[in-house]
C-alpha cells in the first residue's frame, strides 16, 4: 500500500463520497473507487457499507482512519520540515475556554520568545471539542480540563484547579460555607453546555449523591452566565480562574457546598501517533 491510498481513503472520509474525493484530488473517480477496493483487499477488512449508494465508515474503517490520517499528517509534516527548515512554521494549539481565557496567552508569549518565527494557530471550545480536534489532527496539542475519553490521546497533568458555587449578592446563599446540598434542588441553574469539563464534573457530583440538576439555562458564554447569575436570575458553577476579579470586586458572591469540593486538573493532550516536533515540545514544557 502506498501514501497515495491512504491519501485517498483520509480525502473519501472527509468528503463523505467518492465523487467529491475525486473532485478535491483530481483525480478520476473510477481511480478513488479502485484506491478503496485495493485497501480493502490487502488488509482484509470492510472500510464501508455501501448502503442506498452512500458510504457509511465501517468500526474497522474508523480504525484505519486514525492511523490514516496520522500518517498521511505526518508525512505533510515532513515535507514542510525538511523543504522550509529554516522557514517560519506553525504550531497549531487548542484550548478550552478557561485555559484559553486565563493562561494560553501568557504561554504563547513565552513561547514566542523561544521561537520567534512560529506561527501559533489557536482554537479555543469546550474540552470535548479540543479532544476531537486531536484526534481529527485539526490541532497539534490540546490544553484541557477534565478527563480524557480516547485510547488514541495522551494526557500529561500540569496544573491543579477548582470549580466555585456562584450566586447573586442579594441570594440567601451568599457568602454560606455549609450549605447543604438538598437545598439545591428547587434551585434555578444557570451551567455551561454539555461537553464543557466543568459541566461534566459538576453533573457527575451532582448525580453520584442523588441529584438531578436540570438547569434553566445552557450557555458556551462565561460572560453570559457571570451577567445572568449577577441579576440574580440563579446560581452556577464555574472555574474560580474565570470568576476570580468579579468576586474580588464584590459583583458576585461564593457560596460553598457542606462537604464537596470540585476538584479538576488541567493537562495538555496529543494525538499517541503524533511526532513532537522540538517547538511542540517546548511549547508543552512551557505549560508544565
């Protein structure tokens, strides 16, 4: 098999038809179709169900897929490397939105000093987000909270953090130490979306002593929740790192949970067949 096959198959997967393959890499499309048997015939595996004259990917398909897109990745990488050594090149970072807000600046202007010449390509979601971009070599090295759902992504810890209740200054919870967490079902939530690790921490506490939060509002905005939560509309939890100058400049007030700390970790993430360059790997000691 050859890096023109899986060229081939990578270009069908994210297409999503042979014909659209075909048009990207100008090629003939009877060629892409004969690309995909030979694959299939040489490592004995079915790559898609042809179903209704539309291809579904096969579990053996999405496989190949993440070895396929590495190595076709990697080799792009190369040819970048080796054909512009001296030349500026690009690193390409995610983040979730807590890290992106509150720490990935300062470690790119760091960075930047180390290497001058580097583009730096930053994409900020929800951790759940940052980890698909991995995996879809959409990014070269994630900055998440949370934990990691993939056997295909490595982690590396670098830094403890805290999820704090929030509330209005007018809310009876504000300022409490021990409130106890019965009094929390006949409140209104104001959370980040599903996906967002923060959410995920919070719903898993939440249900592991019984409780089912279904909140009012959903929102991706930080700033959103802050405002809401601030007219008194209801409470939240969010990272303290987030949250830090409004409770400090008395906008907003903390309020604490009898016997529960939302503890998290942040670590920086990387595709486990990805190669590290010598910039990634300065850029992941400066995190660290």
């Amino acid at each position: 098999m050859t890096l023109r096959h899986l060229k081939i198959f990578v270009t069908v997967c994210e297409t999503g038809s042979t014909t659209k393959a075909a048009e990207k890499l100008h090629i003939a499309q009877p060629s892409i179709s004969l690309a995909i048997s030979e694959l299939e015939e040489y490592y004995g595996i079915k790559l898609f169900d042809r179903i209704a004259k539309r291809l579904h990917i096969t579990e053996a398909g999405k496989s190949f897929l993440h070895y396929a897109r590495h190595i076709v990745g990697l080799f792009e990488n190369m040819e970048k490397e080796i054909k512009n050594f001296d030349a500026m090149g690009i690193i390409r970072i995610g983040a979730s939105i807590t890290i992106g807000n509150c720490l990935l600046p300062g470690y790119i202007i760091k960075f930047k000093k180390i290497h001058p010449k580097m583009d730096v390509k930053v994409m900020i979601d929800n951790s759940e987000k940052i980890q698909q971009y991995i995996l879809s070599n959409r990014i070269d090295i994630g900055l998440i909270e949370g934990v990691v759902h993939s056997p295909y992504i490595i982690q590396q810890k670098f830094r403890d953090d805290e999820l704090v209740m929030i509330c209005g200054n007018e809310h009876p919870f504000a300022k409490q130490k021990n409130i106890d967490i019965s009094q929390l079902q006949n409140e209104s939530f104001i959370l980040r979306e599903p996906g967002s690790a923060g959410r995920e921490i919070f719903d898993s506490i939440m249900t592991s002593r019984g409780l089912e939060i279904l909140p009012a509002w959903e929102s991706i905005s930080t700033q959103a929740i802050i405002r809401a939560v601030r007219a008194n509309i209801g409470i939240s939890v969010l990272p303290y790192l987030l949250v830090k100058e409004y409770l400090e400049r008395k906008e907003i007030s903390q309020f604490q949970i009898k016997g529960i700390q939302f503890k998290r970790c942040f670590s920086v993430i990387y595709h486990k067949n990805k190669f590290l360059t010598e910039s990634a790997k300065d850029f992941i000691a400066i995190c660290k």
